[in-house]
C-alpha cells in the first residue's frame, strides 16, 4: 500500500471540496475545511476525519479507501449540518478527482449520520465515502 496514493486522495477531495463555491459558502471565508481544527475554531467546519485503505483484491496495486467527512455546527438543529453535507455529497459521489500517480476508478457516497454532541447545542454530522484507485496508467 502506498502511503502517497492516500494523501493524493485526501488532497484531491480537499481541493475539490473547496473549489465548490456552494460547499464553500457553507462553512466560512477562509473556508473551514481541516485535517485538524486549530483550538479556537469557529462554527461551522469540517474536519476531513478517520480514513481506511486495504487491498482491492483481484486488482494488483488497486486500493480501496474509505474517507470520512465530519461536520459540526452550533445551528439549533440539524440544519445547517445536513445543508454541509449535501454540498460534500453534491461534490464527492461519483467524483472525477485527478490523483497524482493513481487513477479514481470511483468515489461513492456510502452513508451519513447526525446526532448531538454532549456539548450544549453542538451537532455533529459524518458522512462516508468509498474510494477505489488503481495505479496511474493501469485505467479501471
């Protein structure tokens, strides 16, 4: 497994996420898109979470990764997480993202889940995606 071709996923989905302007709009300027959020964040933002690869078997080389988005949110409800996660939803599921030294066979939206943190008034939405890649030059 190379460590690379999970890190070009993970630059792939950021830059994607923030070249969309409505999932932009969504979560501040500058945007709030993290891989780890500074102590002092502001509401709403998103945190590119826990990610998973293992073998694709039958594919010498191919990868399958699971991705997980999580969003929170001091809206009253669960409003302003769902509208987050149906902007990522919008730019990820069935995704053409262009990695460096892989190829995205597909990104698939798999499920998503909002509940409320322990913090008062604090949401909490994940969001999980299925990503398989092949290596560059070895097409689907």
């Amino acid at each position: 497994m190379s460590a690379d071709v999970a890190f070009s996923l993970q630059k792939a989905v950021y830059d994607a996420l923030l070249a969309d302007a409505a999932f932009a709009a969504l979560i501040g300027d500058p945007p709030r898109l993290y891989d780890a959020p500074p102590r002092d964040v502001a509401y709403p933002y998103v945190i590119l979470g826990e990610a998973r690869v293992k073998d694709w078997p039958g594919v010498d080389g191919g990868l399958e990764h699971e991705l997980r988005l999580q969003t929170y949110s001091r809206h009253e409800g669960r409003r302003e997480v769902k509208a987050v996660l149906n902007a990522a939803y919008d730019v990820l599921h069935d995704a053409a993202l262009t990695l460096d030294g892989a190829a995205l066979v597909a990104c698939r939206f798999v499920f998503s889940d909002i509940f409320p943190r322990a913090e008062t008034g604090v949401y909490q939405g994940v969001a999980r995606y299925r990503a398989v890649t092949t290596p560059a030059g070895t097409g689907s």
